[in-house]
C-alpha cells in the first residue's frame, strides 16, 4: 500500500447480532485511532446510523474490513474490484475460507493492515456476458465462479460447451462450473474439480454431476474464452454469479466466461499459509511417517 490507510469501509452480514457488536466496537477503534470510516447502507440502517452504498463505499474506502463468512467477502470483491481499496476479511461466519482473521483477531490485524506489515495479494475475478440473439442481455465479473445450472434443482440441464479452440460437445449435467482459482476451492471443488493455488492465473471449468463419464474438469490458460450455449432443460435455467447474483436464461442464449483484466487486491495474513488453511478449514489429510 503506497500511502499509510487514512479511509476505513465496513461492510457486514447485517442480519447477524454479533456483527452488529463487532462493527461497534470496531466503530469505537476506528475513533480513538481518529480514522475516518463509512458503513454500508445495509449494516448502517440496523445500525440506527448514516451509510452508503456499497460500490461507493469500495471507490472511497482504503480498505474495506468484511465482517461476515465468505459470502459478504465475495459481495465485498466485487465492489472492490477495479479500484485501489484493499479487503480485510475477518470471519463471522461459518467456514470462512477467504478470510484472514477471526473475531478475537480484528484488533491485531487492523493494526497490522495500518501498519502496512501484512502483504497484499492481487486476484484476477472471472467475468460473464450472457448473449441472446446476438445482443448482450447481462454481464457481471465473480472472485469465485460463474454457473449455469437448473435453478429449481428439479432437472439436469442440456448445454453446448466450445472451449480449448474447438466444440467439446453436448453436457448433460446438473450444471456447470467456471471457477478461478480462488473459486476453486469452493462449488467446483465439491463437484470434483482440482484445487489451484491462490497466485495461479487459470480458469477451472468443472460439469456439476454430468451423465456422462467423459466430462471431466478442465484448466485452461489465463486468456482462455469458455463459451456455454444453453439447449434447454425441463426446469428453469440460471446464471449465478458467486451464488449471488442470478440472471435467467433461456434456450440458445450464450455465455461467455473467462478471466477479467480487473483484480482485487485482499491482505494476507503471513502466519495463515494457504496450505494450513486446506487442513484446518477444508480438512485436507496426509500422513507423517517418522521412520520406514
């Protein structure tokens, strides 16, 4: 970080009651350390205090402290993407794979963040346009994935996949997975696709129980296009963004999936190494053999 963080964004899962006492007491520090600091509209109207705007809130921020699981990170990534504001995820949550500190922790790593000791690690996003009848209907960018699925889970949906250059054929499968590698610890890991190292600049494309035993996951090259037409499908068809945002689709619409030019740039706790974060959160096992 160039200039020593002077502006504090909060964003949090407004629902929660221990957000909420998290985010005053992180209020309280934020003024003894007399930063200036803004609150998401959301959080701030449970909060009984003024707010902005999300997207707002990310252009003005130097960083943006998430407070929540991994859920308001990816809300917060995306606001964030594109612009100079660094994220802060501290977990509230459950899982919380994507953050850097737990509830107990926040202090320590504020401090650390203002500081400017703990390294900050840029991430490409995925983007997706969806196309009908030549014309682009939406469009969005993703930290995790982009998936087009039967949304009412009801029935599998039938697609045309053209990717490496060529047309790899008609998938029938409960959905499909285009996941960066941040994303590729998340659905495309549970559907059976490849965990990627947080730095690798690639794109996971992983068929979500596909009828077939020859749909396997692919990784493809950072510049690599994923074009996905949709058949049709006897249940309603989607795309979700992070599991976030949905757009409808309908039968031969197009969606075009690859990794965006834009990054976000998230802080990086030095004593949380990728790999421990494997064994602790997702449980990854090996064997220690002292001796044969």
């Amino acid at each position: 970080m160039a200039r020593a963080p002077r502006r504090i964004g909060i964003l949090g899962h407004a629902d929660r009651p221990a957000v909420r006492r998290t985010a005053m007491r992180l209020i309280a520090q934020l003024k003894r350390r007399r930063l200036k600091y803004a609150i998401d509209a959301r959080l701030a109207g449970e909060l009984d205090v003024p707010g902005v705007p999300l997207a707002r809130l990310a252009r003005q921020s130097d960083v943006l402290i998430t407070l929540g699981g991994d859920g308001t990170v990816l809300m917060g990534a995306r606001a964030a993407a594109g612009t100079r504001c660094v994220l802060l995820p501290v977990n509230l949550g459950g899982l919380g794979f994507l953050t850097v500190a737990e509830t107990p922790e926040l202090g320590r790593a504020l401090d650390q963040v203002l500081r400017g000791r703990w390294p900050i690690a840029e991430r490409r996003l995925v983007s997706a346009i969806v196309r009908r009848r030549g014309r682009t209907r939406a469009r969005g960018v993703a930290l995790n994935d982009a998936v087009v699925k039967a949304a009412g889970g009801l029935a599998a949906v039938h697609l045309r996949l053209d990717a490496l250059g060529d047309d790899l054929g008609h998938l029938v499968a409960d959905g499909i997975v285009v996941a960066s590698a941040a994303g590729s610890t998340a659905y495309s890991l549970s559907a059976g696709g490849p965990v990627l190292a947080p730095d690798v600049e690639a794109v996971v494309v992983t068929p979500v129980c596909p009828h077939s035993i020859g749909s396997r996951p692919l990784v493809l090259a950072p510049g690599s296009e994923i074009r996905i037409r949709v058949l049709g499908s006897f249940d309603r068809i989607a795309l979700l963004l992070d599991g976030q945002e949905c757009t409808d689709l309908a039968p031969q619409d197009e969606v075009r999936v690859r990794l965006d030019q834009k990054r976000v740039r998230i802080v990086q706790n030095p004593q949380r190494p990728f790999g421990g974060t494997l064994r602790r959160k997702l449980g990854w096992q090996g064997s220690v053999h002292r001796s044969f």
